[in-house]
C-alpha cells in the first residue's frame, strides 16, 4: 500500500468580511482516523466542502498522494454532507447504484455494491422501498451506505454521528474503523468528544477558522504544562509552595492540584509531599478530550 | 468554482457524468405516473382534434331538407343550385307544412321548403343556411324568369342556352390556396403541441431543480460532479423525456389524420410540419429549459417556486396568445413575421408561420440564428446563476447576488 496522506495546506476562504478559514492546515495518513472538533460555525464544514471541491478556497491547496485533488481523484473520496440528503422518492438500492455509477463505477459493479452495502447495513428487506419511506435510521444507513458504495480512497463525513441511536453509532464506528484499517485515511466532524476521544488516532481542534490543536489523542492530553494530583493528608495547607516552578491550582476533594513549570522537578514535589507524611496519591493529571476542546475555545476567546 | 481553481484540469468522464445524470432522469420520469397520465391526456386531445374538424366538416355540408305541396317540383333544381354552392342536400318528401313544420322543431329536418315555386316559403327552426336561401332564391327568380320570357314569346330553354356561355374570367394577383383551412388547422395544431410540451417540459425542470436543493442531495451530487454536468445531464434528460412525450403525441396526432381522411395535403407537408415542430420544440425546449433551472436555483423549497417560474411561463403564454389570435385571421401579418424572429417567440410562431406556408427561407434561417445565439448566452448566464445559488439554501437567493458571487 503506498502511503496515501490527505494534506490540507493552508486553506483560507472569505466571505464578504468575515472569515471562515485561515490557513487551515492538517494531514491525515492512510489508515488514520482524524477528528474534527470545534464549536459550530468554527469552518469544519467550510473545510470539508472545500476538500470535495463543492466549494472553492480563496488560496491553499488539498492534495492527495502529493497531488493536486482534482475531479477524477475527488470521485474516490467518500462524502458524507452534513446535511445529509437523497433524492426521496428513489429507491434505496437504485439510488446506491446511481451514486456509484457517479463515482465512477461500471452500471454492474455498481449494483452488486449496492446490494452489498444494503446487505452489511441490515437494509435487505428495504432495497426496493423509496428513500422517503425509510425510518430516519434507515435512511441514515443508506446515507452512509451512498458515501461507502465506491469503496472510497478517503472518507469524509461531516457529523456522521448525529442523530444516531446507540446501536447505529456502534455500526458506524465499526464501519469506520474497518474503512481505517484497509488503509483509508478517514476524516470525521463531530461534537460528541468522548466519541472522538475513542475513535480516533489523530484530533484537530478548530476556533474561529484556525486549527488552535492539532496531534494524537494522548500528545493532546499530554501537551501543556504537567499537572500534577497529590493526596497528602496530613499535609499543611502550603506544603508544596517552597518548590520551586511549583504552582498550586486548588484542592479538589482532598486533593491537591498543582501546575508545574517546564523546568521544575516532580520528584522534588513527591520528596516534598513525603516530607508531610503519608502519601496516598501521586499522579500525573491528563485532562479528558471535552477539557481540552473547552480550554482550547475559551483560552483563545480570552485572549 | 473548482475550474477556476484548477484551470487546467480535465475531467476525461464528463459526457459519460452528463449521461449518467440523464439516463436517471429518463428513467425515472417516464415511470411517474403524472408522466403517464400526462401523454394520454395529450395523445386524446391531440387525436380527437382531427376527428371533431372530420365531424363538424360532414355537419356542415349535409343538410336534410323537407318539400311540401307545389314546392315538391322544386326538389331537383334547388338541389343542383345547391351542390354547385357546395352544400349537399339530402331531400325529404313531407305530406304537409304542419307536419313539416313540426319535424323542423324536432330537429328532424334542418329546412322545410312550402309554398308556390314561384313565391316558395323556407321554414328553418332558427336561422337559415345561406347558401341553401340562395339556391331556392336563385330556382324561384329562375322559375319566374322563364315565365315572363315566355310571355314575351321568346323560348326560355334557347335564351337559357345563349346566356349560359357568359362566364367571369378570373385573374387572382395572388396563388390562391385551396388548402389553406387545413394548414391553419396544422399549423393550430403545431402551435397548441408546442406550447403544452414547452410548458409542461419546463416545469419539469424547474421541479426537478428544487427537488435536487429541497432534498440537499445536490451536495453529494456536486462532489462527483460540476454543477455545469448536472444541469446539462438534467435539461438533456427531461429534453429527452419531451421528446418521447412529442413523438407519442405527434404520432398519436398523424394516425388520427389518416384514419379521419380530412387531410388532402400532401404528405410531406404534413411531415415537413411535424419535422419543424420538432426542430423548434428542442430550441424552444434548451431556451426555456436554462431559464427554468436558474430561476428555480434561486429558491430551496418547492413552495417558493411557483413565485421565480411564474414570470417565465408567462413568457410563454404571451407567444401562443399572439400565434392563436393573430395568425389564422391574418396569416401575413407584419406583427406575426417579426415576431415570430424573436427568440422565445420564434419557437411557437415560427413553426406556425412555416406550417401555414407563409415563412420565407431567409426568415426561418434568421430565427433558427437567432435563437441559437440566445440559447449559447442564455447558458452562459443561467450557468453561472446556477453554480451560484444551487448549493446556497435558504431564503430565496437574490439574482444580483447569484451573477456576482464566484
């Protein structure tokens, strides 16, 4: 498998004076899961749009396998809009076909995708039935189905989470993630983090057109100054103020928070917090994904 | 959009996009069942036209006439007076003018002759024929003619004989056309096709437009396509329904007229007619159809749209109002010709014009040239409004805006 990486490089679209990107920039390799988080209205559509060519970007560029995303390539991509939509009164496995043909497929090879595809979603018995006539979680499963159909060399789907029950966001994260593993690079919008969190290799933290965090789950969580718990209980209440690059934060029931600096020492902190008696928690905090995405938006709204 | 980006990339599978986007449209369209419904409605109408101008046509000519008394003598002159007039009588001997009288009421007869010969009486239930009053007026002058030449002594059968040889040259400035009634009647027929498929195919693009932007499908669409390949499969393929629906109704419309035999035009007239009302349906279709799809690109539900749709079928009904009123009264009419040059009226009025055989050559070039270049502008235009406004949904979008966004 060649290596395949998605780049999005330094994007940026305007409309009239307000702008929706800028220099938005991230790459997602093949066989790589990339979440896209940001409040609405924070460009994620705007950049997805612009990846399939809906919409076109002031300046920047999105390339494929080093190339140019042009036309032909854009009709690999499997797309899922976030507002999602089929043509109602068309029939699931024909409308499936038809998508595929555009895609590029043969009208035979189509078909039998089609019917594929309707059998993996547990559609079988609803092929023949207008789109319209489906329940909405059947017609979400052919909306994934139309951006899977032409076994696609990138995913994209915006919010391809949304409105879905329990049992649908378990097929939809089991279809993502075998799509990963077959060496797909795929790219998804949402706003359930912990889903996020779960999924996905990479994130992407988006605020006002801009990416403010970009990185593995664990590096995100890693990143800023550590943060350290300790539950000292019979310790002073200014225990840890004589280390140096030591900063306390708070208690939080019982337990001390404390910020470190970058040059400061956590076994100078643990020898302190020895000093005091018993220690019966010692760790390094690591704020979920939900903490990150708020620090991230409301550090920069402060800013 | 994305060929301002990329200016210099290809899409080596845009006709087999354009074609995949027709094809669906075909396909689904002709198994709707107002598609259905729509064709056999037009095929009725259509057929039934010649049957009723066979119908009425025989009504006219024949006409059942009752003698009574001394004016049974009159039978065979007024008869012959009256085939010389184009009017067939079929004679009926009545035993008196009371009885007559009666069956002209019932509508039994449609006139009752009574009478001297010489003084006869018409008895008709409202108004009478006028051709069937001359025949009778010109028997009686005959009968009273012969009675006073007689009288003078001269005999009424010689003097009838040396008159009968004086006859009015005519010299017409202008060919006259004996089958004339029937080209308006083709040419009626042309312009009422014309006008129901123009409109009926233009809604179709108009709805199907919306239908693609309501149901948002149109974002998937575009991302395996330019928007330029989804409107032209869409109008090629509602183009091609048309043309389906045209075929069927026109060829509905020619089984009629052979079957009514009231057709005495030469055959390649009448497939010359249809030939042209073919030809103007498609660039009528391709003009209208580009307008149609930008107006309805403006709006994202079906319930906004007979608002930007309503002005174009206006467009449309302006046309055939003109081609209805002005052409079978005054054929050559400087209105109806220079108008007929204009595109959005050359597609009604022209192929009437040729069906009645009053369009020059140079004038059916002009307008074809015409036309032609106004539909190359009008794609340009409705182009550009299209990829504008098809994936903004919403209020409806302003033109201005649609022209001027990139």
């Amino acid at each position: 498998m060649p290596e395949s990486v998605l780049e999005i490089d330094r994007i940026s679209k305007r409309y009239g004076n307000v702008t929706a990107l800028r220099d938005m920039t991230f790459s997602v390799r093949a066989g790589e899961m990339f979440g896209f988080v940001g409040s609405n209205g924070a460009g994620k559509t705007t950049t997805m749009r612009i990846a399939l060519g809906v919409l076109a970007a002031d300046s920047g560029e999105v390339r494929f396998d080093g190339a140019p995303l042009d036309l032909r390539m854009r009709r690999r991509i499997g797309y899922m809009p976030e507002e999602r939509g089929l043509y109602p009164k068309m029939r699931a496995a024909q409308q499936l076909a038809y998508l595929g043909e555009l895609h590029g497929m043969s009208r035979h090879g189509a078909r039998e995708a089609a019917d594929r595809w309707i059998d993996r979603l547990g559609l079988t018995e609803r092929r023949d039935e207008e789109v319209q006539k489906l329940s909405l979680g059947n017609q979400q499963r052919v909306q994934l189905a139309a951006a899977l159909v032409h076994e696609p060399d990138i995913l994209v789907l915006d919010e391809p989470f949304s409105g879905l029950d329990p049992v649908a966001v378990d097929v939809m994260s089991q279809v993502l993630r075998d799509a990963c593993d077959s060496g797909v690079p795929v790219v998804f919008s949402s706003h359930q983090l912990d889903l996020v969190q779960r999924l996905c290799d990479r994130v992407g933290i988006v605020r006002k057109g801009e990416m403010v965090a970009n990185g593995t789950v664990e590096e995100l969580r890693d990143s800023g100054p550590t943060t350290l718990l300790v539950d000292v209980p019979n310790a002073p209440a200014d225990w840890a103020e004589g280390t140096a690059g030591v900063r306390k934060l708070g208690v939080e029931s019982g337990r001390t928070r404390l910020e470190l600096s970058d040059d400061a020492d956590d076994q100078a902190v643990l020898a302190a917090a020895m000093a005091t008696g018993p220690v019966r928690e010692f760790a390094r905090y690591r704020p979920a994904l939900t903490e990150l995405f708020r620090n991230a938006v409301t550090e920069e709204s402060a800013a | 959009m994305t060929e301002a980006q990329h200016p210099s990339s290809t899409d080596p599978r845009a006709l087999r996009s354009v074609w995949l986007v027709a094809r669906r449209e075909l396909d689904t369209r002709v198994r709707t069942r107002s598609f259905v419904i729509g064709t056999l409605v037009m095929i009725a109408i259509i057929a039934a036209y010649p049957l009723v101008m066979f119908f009425v046509g025989q009504g006219s000519t024949t006409s059942t006439v009752g003698f009574t008394g001394q004016a049974t003598t009159m039978v065979r002159p007024v008869t012959a007076v009256s085939e010389s007039l184009d009017v067939s009588i079929e004679d009926r001997l009545v035993d008196d003018p009371r009885a007559g009288k009666r069956m002209v009421r019932s509508g039994e007869l449609d006139a009752l002759v009574t009478g001297a010969p010489d003084a006869p009486e018409l008895v008709v239930e409202r108004d009478a024929n006028e051709e069937l009053r001359a025949a009778l007026e010109t028997v009686a002058r005959q009968r009273a003619l012969d009675a006073e030449l007689a009288r003078a002594g001269l005999d009424p059968g010689q003097v009838r004989a040396s008159t009968s040889d004086v006859h009015v040259r005519v010299t017409s400035l202008q060919p006259v056309d004996p089958q004339q009634a029937q080209r308006l009647g083709l040419a009626m027929a042309a312009g009422f096709l014309l006008y129901f498929m123009l409109i009926s195919s233009g809604q179709m693009v108009a709805q199907g437009v919306v239908e693609e932007k309501s149901s948002r499908v149109v974002e998937l669409l575009l991302s395996t396509l330019r928007p330029s390949q989804l409107l032209a499969g869409k109008v090629l393929g509602i183009g091609l329904t048309g043309l389906l629906q045209f075929v069927l109704t026109a060829g509905a419309g020619l089984v009629a007229v052979s079957a009514a035999g009231v057709m005495t035009l030469p055959s390649t007239a009448l497939a010359g007619t249809l030939g042209w009302a073919l030809v103007w349906f498609l660039l009528g279709f391709f003009f209208y159809a580009t307008i149609m799809a930008a107006a309805a690109s403006l709006v994202s539900r079906q319930e906004d749209l007979q608002g930007v749709v309503t002005p174009v079928v206006m467009a449309l009904i302006a046309p055939f109002l003109v081609g209805v009123t002005i052409l079978p009264n005054n054929p050559d009419s400087t209105v109806g010709a220079i108008l007929s040059l204009i595109p959005g009226f050359s597609p009604m009025l022209m192929p009437m014009r040729i069906a009645l055989g009053v369009a020059p050559v140079w004038q059916i070039a002009t307008s074809l040239v015409l036309i032609v270049v106004a539909t190359l502008g009008l794609l340009w235009l409705g182009g550009r409004i299209y990829r504008n406004a098809v994936l903004r949904t919403g209020a409806r979008v302003k033109i201005t805006e649609a022209l001027r966004a990139t």
